[in-house]
C-alpha cells in the first residue's frame, strides 16, 4: 500500500527520501466555526495516519468537513482542538514541501502556460537556470509542450488544470493535497486526467491525499479511501483498495472495481440518507 519514495534525479522532478513510515497525522483535530446563528462543529474529532508514498481519497457527503480536514493538512485553517504533524512536525502555516491544487482554475489569464508554471519558482527565487528544467519537465510530463507559449483562455479546462497541477509539481511537493481538481471535467476527461496525476504520483514519490465526490474517482486512483459521517465529520470507514500500484482507468472494467464503489456506496448512502431526514444541509 505504501510505496517508497524516489531519489531526486537530474532528469525528473522526484523527491528527495525521507525515512518515516508515517507522513502526515491527525490525531483528535476538531474544527469549529462561529457563524452569525451560532456554532457550526464542522469535524472531528479526526484520527488519521497518511503512510510515506500512499494515495488517499476522502469521500463523504456534502458539508461533511472533507475540505476542512485538506485545509488543516495544508495550513491553510487551525483546529480547535487535536494535533495536525507533518514529517512529525506539528502544522501551523502552510508547510515546506506541501503543494495544493484545488477545483478552481487557479491559472492566471496573463500569463503563458510556461510562465504559470514558473510563477511559484520565481517567487521563492529560485536559480533561473534550474526553473527552466523544472519548467520544462513539468509541461513536457503534463502533455502541454505543444501549447507552452498559449494563454489559459486558448486552453480547455482539462489542459488549464493540467497547468496547475505542473505548477504544483515544480515545487517538488513531498505532500499533494487534491481538493477535487477534476469536478468541472466531464467523465471521459476526468479518467484520462486520472491516468496523468496515477502516472505523476508513481514518478515523484510524493504522498497524495484526494478529496472528490465521485466514488469511482476513489476507487480507481487510491491504495485507501477513508468515507467521513455526515456533519461534524469523522471517518466511518477505511477500505483498502488492493491495486498495483502501476495501475490505470482499465480497473473500472474490473469486478474489484465494482466490489469496493459498492462497499463506499453502502456507507455513503446510509450517511445520505441521515441528511434528507434531519433536513441538514
């Protein structure tokens, strides 16, 4: 289930190894918030432990605090109460080596795929000489090669979140946070974007943790997928996916396939099912 990280190479954007089993932790996080009406317990309590090199995926109902618990993993929001650590380290900004592409296009209209790309390089200063190698591996590994120099209005929305997502990869992110990426993208799209970002983790090493709604989209893309209750929030479940990690969208043909969709299902719906007789939203 967990695979090993890879050395950094010359030729790639791998990460370096860091030896943990345990990458990333929740332990007993809470998260509240104040509204105008009053509080709103949104998670927790949440234990969690991502594995070194794992790909998970969080499903659970609307408003469940999946986006939530991303953010808390990101430093992007504080719980309340309980631990958040990455590399055993507690989290309280947004940690080196922590990349985040969410739903959103996040592309910015005035500039070239390739600056785009560069945008987070330069920022952080990096030699000139070895942004141009970042950026040119992450578009050619990305399939935009042929459209380096277009604008993201010239693009679809498939190939401007690829662009995010070589944007993230540059940064060499040991940690991927996914806030569901491809909800905009019609099914099709949305597997061959799943064969990219399947190809992307085996290269780099990096521990993946997605957040989607689609079920399927879990099944195919994790080694685990935890299923969350509905509001506040906590795991239910935790169901192990059994793949190979050199896998791609040809496993939804599978009866596996269709074995672990209606094990998250049959969770799920019990969940859906507590929301539309209790009215919440």
């Amino acid at each position: 289930m967990i695979g090993a990280a890879v050395k950094a190479r010359s030729d790639s954007l791998a990460i370096s190894e860091v030896p943990a089993a345990v990458h990333a932790r929740l332990r007993g996080v809470t998260r509240v918030f104040d509204l105008p009406k009053g509080k709103l317990h949104a998670l927790g309590p949440v234990d969690l432990d991502l594995g070194r090199g794992e790909f998970f995926s969080v499903v659970g109902p609307s408003g469940c605090g999946k986006s939530t618990l991303l953010d808390i993993l990101a430093g992007l929001s504080r719980p309340q109460a309980g631990v958040a650590e990455f590399e055993g380290a507690p989290i309280r900004d947004v940690p080196d080596g922590v990349g985040v592409v969410f739903q959103e296009d996040a592309s910015f209209p005035w500039l070239s795929v390739r600056d785009n790309v560069a945008f987070g390089l330069r920022r952080a200063g990096i030699d000139p000489a070895e942004i141009a190698r970042r950026v040119d591996y992450a578009v050619g590994f990305m399939g935009l090669r042929d459209f380096a120099a277009s604008y993201p209005a010239q693009l679809s929305g498939g190939m401007r979140q690829r662009v995010c997502i070589a944007r993230t990869l540059v940064m060499q992110p040991r940690l991927i946070l996914l806030d569901e990426p491809f909800g905009a993208l019609d099914q099709q799209t949305r597997l061959l974007m799943g064969d990219e970002l399947l190809r992307l983790w085996r290269e780099t090493g990096a521990t993946v943790l997605l957040i989607t709604h689609a079920l399927d989209e879990a099944a195919m893309l994790s080694d685990r997928v935890g299923v969350m209750s509905t509001r506040p929030g906590t795991f239910i479940d935790f169901v192990e996916t059994g793949w190979e990690r050199d896998r791609d969208s040809r496993v939804v043909s599978t009866p596996h396939f269709g074995d672990i969709t209606a094990r998250l299902w049959d969770k799920l719906r019990v969940e859906a099912l507590k929301i539309m007789s209790s009215g919440q939203a």
